[in-house]
C-alpha cells in the first residue's frame, strides 16, 4: 500500500513538473492569464527596429513569389501590364495610408496586435480577432510554403540535373502534386523551419539580407531575358490573351486594385506586432509607405516585364515564377544556366522564407501568446504554424489564375472589418489615449471590460462588415450562384469590408460611448488636456506611479500603490527608481 502511494505521489509529482516546464516565461499565475513576457510593453532596450528594417520589411514582403505571381496573373487575365502598374500605385497609396493608422498606436504604446485588439474587442473579445487573424495566417504561411516548395523544387533541379528528373511520380493526378515537388516541398519545409525560433528582434536582420539579394536576382533576370531577346522588353502582352477595353474594362481594374490591397492584407492587421519594436513613429511612418509604394511597383513592373521578354523567347507565357524559372533551365540547359537560375531561384527562397516569417508566422506566434499566454510565447506559437502549414494541403487552393485571385480576395472579407475597428477605435473614438494597464485585467471599472470583457459593439461591427461581402466568394468560384452586383461587390471587398466594419462600429459608438479611462481615475485630477489627442502617449499608456510590475501583480512594495519622486517613463522602473518608491 504504501508503494502504491509513494508511486501515485511520484507521477504526481512528474505531473506537476512537466506542466510548470510547459510554462511561458514570466507566465501569469493561475486565473490572470492576461500577459507574459511577449504580451507585456516592448522595453526601451528592445525597440530597435529604425527605418531601415521597417523598408527592407516591406521590400521582404513584395518581393515574394506570391507578388511576383499576382503581376503575371493580372496580365494573365486580360489586363495589359500598363493596368497592373495602376493597380499596384492606386493600391499602394490606400494600403500605405491604412498601414499609418493602424501602426501608430503600436509605435506610441509599444504593445502587439493580441493586446492592442483588446481596446477595441475588449479583454475576452480580443480572442475572436485573434483567431481569426491566426486562422488565416496559417493558410496564409501554407500556401507561402507551397510557392518555396515549388521555387526549392527548380533549385535541387539546377544542382542535380538529370536525377532530379528521373524521380518517378507515384501520386495519382488527384493529389494535386507531384512526387518530386512534394519532396521539394518538405526539403523547403525543412529549411525553412529553424527560422521559426527567431524572436521578432533578431528577424529584422534578415529582412536586409533578403531585401538586398531578392532585389539584385529579380532584376538579373530581367536583365539576362531583355538582352537574349535582342534588347527588347517585347509588348507586355501574353500569347493568346483576351484584350479588355471600355466599360468591359472597369471590374476587372476593379479586381486587381482590390487583389494588390489583398495581397498584403494580412501585413495591415499584423502592423502593432513590428511596429511595437520602432525605435520612434517617425522611423517607421515615412519608411513604412515609401517601401509599400516602391516594392509594388518595382515587383509588378519586373514580374510584367519579365514574363514578356521570356514570351518573346520561349514562345509561351508563364504566369507561375517556378514555371518560368524551370522553363528557362530546360531551353538553355548548361552549366552557365544551372548556376544562373539556382542564383535566382534561391533569392525567391530566401524572399519566401522571408515573408513567411514576417507576416505569417509571427502574427500566429503573437496570436497563440494572447489566447493561451501561460504557455505560449512568440516563438512557440511560430514554431506550431510551421507544423500546421502541410496539413493545410496548400496545393489544392493554389491551383489557377482565378483562384490564385479568388484566394487573395476571400481572406480581405474576414480581416479588414478587424482593421477598421481599430483604426476607429484609437484614431476617433480614443483620440490616441489608452491606459495600458488595464489591457491586462478585467476587473470592474477598467475601460476594455465592457460586458464579461467582451464588446458587443466591435463583435457587431465586425459581423455586419463580413456579412456585407462575404456572399461575394461563391461567385468568384462559381458565377452563375450569385448575381451580378454580389459580385461586383466582392471585387470591391477590400475597401467595403473595411469601411462597413469601421462605419458600424463607429456608429454604434455614438449611440453607446465606449470608456477611455479607468472609472477610478479622474482625468481632471492630472495636468494637461486629458482629452487631447494621444496624451497618455507621454508615459507610454501609464498613470503616475503605475509600473509593468502592477501588471505582473507584482507590487515594488508590499500593499497598496506605488508613488515615484520621478514616475518612470512608460512604466519601466530602474533599480534605483524602485529604491526611490514610497507605498502609500
């Protein structure tokens, strides 16, 4: 008997052990699972990102496959390349616009998406963005894992050559893939992967790296396809494309302004989870929309032009980066072109890893951080993308032209309503002001309590802005399910759902007021205009005396708040500041 007990004690015991070695670092205590190291405000030692990282960052994330791809595609689909070059520039400017609003508050109170999302959502609510967000991110590093897979799969071909070749397919055509490129898929997988222990503070180096190498490739092989198609960039036109003009002409501009938006859709809601690392908001404003406005035009123009000069030479166009890559190998098969196309292709590689580990990987790494933040951290929540990404079987949604687009156009539907909410939440309703501490805590009287830490306000908004275009979808996959103006509706997705899920949200605001500060503090007790825009932006989110202990729980005395003789800026206490602290 007594064996038996000292056995169920010991499995007990190893029990317990293995839990608390699950543990994030600096976990919550049980029952206040509202932070951790990852959650909490970015310490001033740890802003380090200047307007460098945040313009190769936005460079990284244009010059990808995927955006190389959409230039081809709208060209592919009727559109001359003149069209894409407009798309890109009309997109560039909205999307450089929405990136500012959505950015700032992250810059002033240096918090991430998880927790920023809670002043709008409310402390429980925040939850439903995040898995929405984190939902889509998943697929989102899918399918990026599937264009480097592909892109792999060009390389190992370059570097083996015949053998690569003789690799017999044993998958029947409903797999969607073939053997070959399902091994280059996971060889990538594999390369791929150990990029996914890196916190945010150290991947801003290899937004750099990528940014400079992807950019010298991509116009290396323009280069090489104007000069071998006797210094001609060719007509921009593809073999047997159907030309639009007129009235015929207006939804697809339409359509491809929306899928140049919706290609960096996810980047938009991901924005609080960088910009929380700026050295200052005027680093990353200017650098931010200059790398938008330039990376979209530079990588439309590029992938257009290339895939014309290579039409003039191939007798055929490819609208797929790793098809014209592998074309290109097969025509002028040598040892000058092996190395010339692994080069190129490489710079893909590393532009996909790039991108993957920017906007999709670290959103869902900071989104399992807010839902599970006992257990969770930034790398962690990376890490578990990465596994999940085969099992969405990303080859199956990356199959055509139309639904390449249709792809970039359904996930605008679910996010943008999110960053619309936001972007009304700080800009107008808030005027800029959040008291950080009480993103931590639900407790009565705090602002982003609202009902069970839920607003029903933004969940509203939110519906009402999917709902509005979300019928939209089954049309692009099958047009005679919808009419005409769903449709067209769809095609405007981007902006509808942003401004419908903004306008509701604000509009409902009027009628029910949302808390700016907590109800036991009064604003007319400190000095200045409480009112004003961003004046809680001086002290970071913080009242007088209010440390990032109080949001650990960890008061610097015993009871009771603290009071400073020189409060910290921004909550960060020095030790010599916790020596200064008086308990009152």
């Amino acid at each position: 008997m007594a064996t038996a007990m000292r056995k169920v004690k010991t499995a007990f015991s190893s029990k317990e052990e293995f839990k608390k070695a699950l543990l994030a670092p600096d976990a919550p205590p049980e029952g206040a699972a509202y932070f951790n190291e990852d959650l909490l405000p970015t310490p001033p030692e740890r802003r380090t990102w200047t307007a460098l990282h945040f313009f190769s960052y936005y460079l990284t994330q244009t010059f990808s496959s995927g955006s190389y791809n959409l230039g081809a595609t709208l060209v592919a689909i009727g559109l001359q390349w003149y069209h894409g070059m407009i798309a890109a520039a009309v997109g560039s400017l909205i999307l450089s616009a929405i990136v500012v609003l959505n950015s700032r508050g992250a810059t002033r109170y240096h918090v991430g998406f998880p927790v920023f999302a809670r002043a709008s959502a409310g402390i429980g609510g925040a939850k439903l963005f995040v898995v929405v967000r984190a939902s889509v991110a998943v697929i989102y590093f899918a399918t990026q894992t599937f264009y480097g897979g592909m892109i792999t799969a060009v390389c190992l071909r370059a570097v083996f050559g015949g053998a690569w070749d003789r690799i017999p397919n044993t998958l029947p055509a409903s797999a969607g893939i073939s053997s070959k490129n399902l091994l280059a898929f996971f060889v990538y997988w594999v390369v791929q992967f150990p990029v996914m222990f890196l916190h945010p503070t150290l991947l801003r180096h290899l937004f750099v790296v990528k940014a400079v190498y992807t950019t010298v490739a991509l116009f290396g092989v323009l280069g090489w396809a104007v000069h071998a198609n006797g210094g001609s960039i060719g007509s921009f036109s593809y073999d047997k494309q159907v030309r639009l003009e007129g009235f015929a002409l207006i939804w697809p501009m339409i359509q491809a302004i929306n899928s140049v938006m919706g290609a960096l859709c996810p980047i938009l809601i991901n924005q609080p989870d960088v910009a929380r690392y700026a050295t200052s908001f005027s680093q990353s404003t200017w650098s931010q929309s200059t790398g938008i406005l330039v990376s979209k035009l530079i990588v439309m123009f590029v992938s257009c032009a290339t895939t014309s000069a290579t039409t003039g030479i191939l007798g055929k166009s490819f609208w797929n980066v790793w098809d014209l890559y592998d074309a290109i190998l097969t025509e002028f098969w040598s040892p000058g072109a092996r190395a010339g196309i692994f080069f190129a292709a490489f710079g893909m590689v590393l532009a996909t890893i790039a991108t993957n580990a920017g906007s999709n990987s670290l959103p869902v790494g900071a989104d399992g951080s807010g839902l599970l933040p006992r257990y969770m951290t930034i790398v962690r929540g990376q890490v578990l993308c990465a596994v999940l990404a085969p099992l969405c079987v990303p080859w199956k949604i990356i199959s055509s032209a139309s639904t390449f687009l249709t792809f970039l156009g359904s996930y605008t539907v679910f996010l943008m309503p999110i960053c619309g909410i936001m972007v009304v939440d700080y800009w107008l309703l808030r005027r800029g002001n959040l008291h950080v501490p009480s993103l931590y805590t639900k407790a009565a009287g705090t602002p982003y309590a609202y009902r069970h830490g839920w607003n029903p306000r933004a969940v509203a908004a939110w519906v009402a802005g999917v709902a509005f275009t979300v019928h939209g979808i089954a049309g692009s996959l099958d047009p005679a399910a919808v009419n005409q103006a769903s449709k067209n509706m769809y095609k405007l997705g981007f902006l509808l759902s942003f401004f419908m899920g903004a306008g509701m949200y604000y509009g409902l605001s009027l009628i029910w007021p949302v808390p700016v500060y907590p109800s036991d503090h009064n604003p007319s007790e400190y000095e200045g205009d409480t009112k004003g825009f961003e004046y809680m932006a001086g002290s970071e989110g913080f009242f007088a005396g209010e440390t990032v202990d109080r949001i650990r729980g960890v008061l610097v005395g015993d009871y009771g708040v603290v009071e400073y003789d020189n409060p910290p800026t921004g909550g960060y206490a020095s030790s010599s500041e916790k020596d200064r602290a008086v308990v009152v």
